[in-house]
C-alpha cells in the first residue's frame, strides 16, 4: 500500500483561490484530475463535487474534505478605488494587516495590498487600539475609475501567498485548511483497488460558514459510515498551556473525540483507533470544545451515520502562514486509506 503522496498536489491546490461559495476553480481541478479514478463523478445543486467508486461490499462509506478557505469579499469601492471588504469565515482582522491579497474577478486576477499606518505616524493609542475589519481596505494601486472597470462589489479576495516547504518535513501555505484534507482525500482515491466499502468521496462546499454543503451532500448519499478529513489547530506554540494544544504538529492523525459539533460514537472511536495500532499509523486524540468540521452535519443527517472527523494538526490555522507537517498527512492517509480499502470491522459487522 505504500504510496509516496504527490506533494506538487497539494502546492497546486493551496495556491488555488477558492473560498466559500465560489469554491469552482478548486472543483474543475479535482474534477480533472480525478476522474480517471472514479467510477461516476457528478457536482450537485450545492456545488459539492462527489466521485464514486465501486466496491467489494454492499456497505458505503462516505468521505468528504471541503474545499473552501476563509478569504474576503468586496462590498464597497470608494471614490479612490479602495475596496472595502467583509470576511468570508472566521478570520482574526490583526492576521490581516500588512498583507498582499488577490482580487478575483471576471477580468482576471489582481494583485492588492492591505496596508497599515506607517510606524512614524501611529501614536500609543493607535497601537492599543484593537483592528476591525472596517478599519482595513485593500489597495489595487489604481484609480477609482481603473478599478471600476475591473472589480464588481460581490468579487471575492483570498490572500496572496506561495506554498513553501520548511523545517522537518513542515509546509507553509495559505489554505491548508483545508487543502490538506482535500489533498489526502484525493490520494485516497487515487491508491483504492476495489475497495471494500462503495466510496463516495465528497469535496464539499462552504464548510467554513456553517458545514452547508456536507448537510446537503450527506442527505443525497446512502452512507452506512462518514469519514470527514479536515485540519484542526494546534496551539503548540509559545504562550498557550499544554492542556490546550488540542492537537501538537507531528504527532500524527488527530482522531477526533469531541468539538463543539460532534461527539464520535464509541465503536467508531475505538475501531479507528484500533486500525491505527495495527497498522503502526501514528495518531493522537482531538478534544476540541470550540472547534466544528463537516462531521457536525454529516452525523445528523437522515437518521443519524456514525461519523467521525480525521484532523490534520496546522499551526496558525486561518491566516496565510499556516503550517502543516508531510508526516501528519502521510498518516492521515493512510488511516483514511485503509479504512476504505479494508474496511472498519466493528462498524459494518
Ligand atoms: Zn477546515
């Protein structure tokens, strides 16, 4: 089963812009590049792209990852071509300062930057004062007028950043979240051989405003079990408690116990776990109190499928320096793998 993951995939992808509910430049890549994969391959009313794959057994497994990132969208263009924006996802405003974005339109794609008071001119209070969105606008470098012909209020902006890889065996990205999980998902795909499970693998949509697109996604597809793969943070870094990590960057697939969404049935818990010791795959538990992923709506669609979120540990989650481990993905990959290829026993029997 040894596969060596093609990490240009996931360059490729975090580079891509693509946030919630204009997720359609992600989707036309994966659409190519997988369907040679799949046995039927279809997009819904949502925008969830759902491949899927014969298997051995009458059971199916539904795996989904979304592929939408947090990013900003244009409501207002003042007289000197200055856009004005709201956040699309949970976005802290500080991560946004200072940085280079891209302006997504029909004419093309824009560089922008979002600037800040320069140092000489702020004063104590200025630097204590706490940034909001409304304070930020973004900067195209052209006049009023040059942007109106290029930008139209509802275009969207994400974050301007190249896919680096740093340190041990560490990645430096925007998007990771989740173009991690979308990235194990699709290696999934690609490395199943008559599976045991009929596999469904789902790209959802605008998970980060609500898990709209899995609650649809999960209605339209039979599932017996849901496996929902997404990153998670982990604050291993100076200034949090050890007892609030939630997940530590190289200590493998974080197998979710608890969020605020989910709580993972004890069978599946354990048997995910178990696959996990069999097969040497390096795992840690993810209790998180305030965090969600599809898994919260997949869980409680229909009359209920056992569910559980796969969490790809990533530092400094929804801000453009987001920082996952190739090891935690390798692993991530190989317990969803397996789970499809062989089958979680103490769920299907
Ligand atoms: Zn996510």
């Amino acid at each position: 089963m040894e596969q060596k993951l093609d990490f240009s995939i996931l360059k490729t992808l975090t580079e891509l812009p693509g946030i919630s509910g204009r997720e359609s430049a992600v989707r036309s890549y994966l659409k190519d590049l997988l369907s040679p994969y799949a046995d039927d391959v279809r997009t819904d009313v949502m925008g969830n792209l759902i491949f899927f794959k014969k298997g051995t057994s009458d059971k199916n497994l539904l795996l989904c990852a979304h592929m939408d990132e947090v990013g900003l969208m244009i409501h207002h263009i003042d007289e000197r071509g200055f856009l004005r924006f709201v956040t699309v996802g949970g976005i802290d405003p500080r991560t946004l300062l200072a940085q280079r974005v891209r302006v997504h339109t029909k004419k093309g794609s824009f560089l922008g930057v979002i600037g800040t008071k320069p140092a000489h001119i702020t004063t104590e209070a200025d630097r204590a004062k706490a940034v909001g969105v409304k304070d930020l606008c973004i900067d195209m470098g052209l006049s009023g007028e040059e942007v109106k012909k290029r930008v139209e209020i509802g275009d969207f902006a994400v974050l301007d950043r190249t896919y680096e890889e740093f340190g041990n065996g560490l990645i430096c990205a925007k998007a990771l979240d989740n173009r991690a999980g979308v990235f194990v998902l699709a290696e999934v795909l690609k490395a199943l051989k008559n599976p045991f499970y009929n596999v469904y693998a789902v790209f959802t949509v605008q998970e980060e405003v609500g898990l709209r697109g899995a609650a649809t996604a999960a209605f339209g597809i039979e599932a017996d079990v849901a496996l929902c793969i997404d990153t998670t943070g982990a604050a291993d870094i100076p200034g949090c408690a050890p007892q609030d990590y939630i997940c530590a960057l190289g200590q493998g697939v974080g197998i979710t116990a608890l969020d605020a969404r989910t709580i993972t049935p004890e069978r599946l818990f354990n048997a995910l776990k178990a696959l996990c010791d069999e097969y040497t795959i390096r795992r840690q538990i993810r209790i998180a109190p305030r965090g969600g992923n599809d898994a919260g709506a997949v869980h409680q669609s229909k009359t209920g499928i056992p569910t559980c979120g796969l969490s790809i540990p990533t530092r400094n989650i929804h801000s453009n320096v987001e920082i996952v481990s190739k090891f935690d993905v390798g692993n991530t990959f190989r317990l969803a793998y397996l789970a499809a290829q062989n089958g979680i026993k103490e769920v299907t029997l």
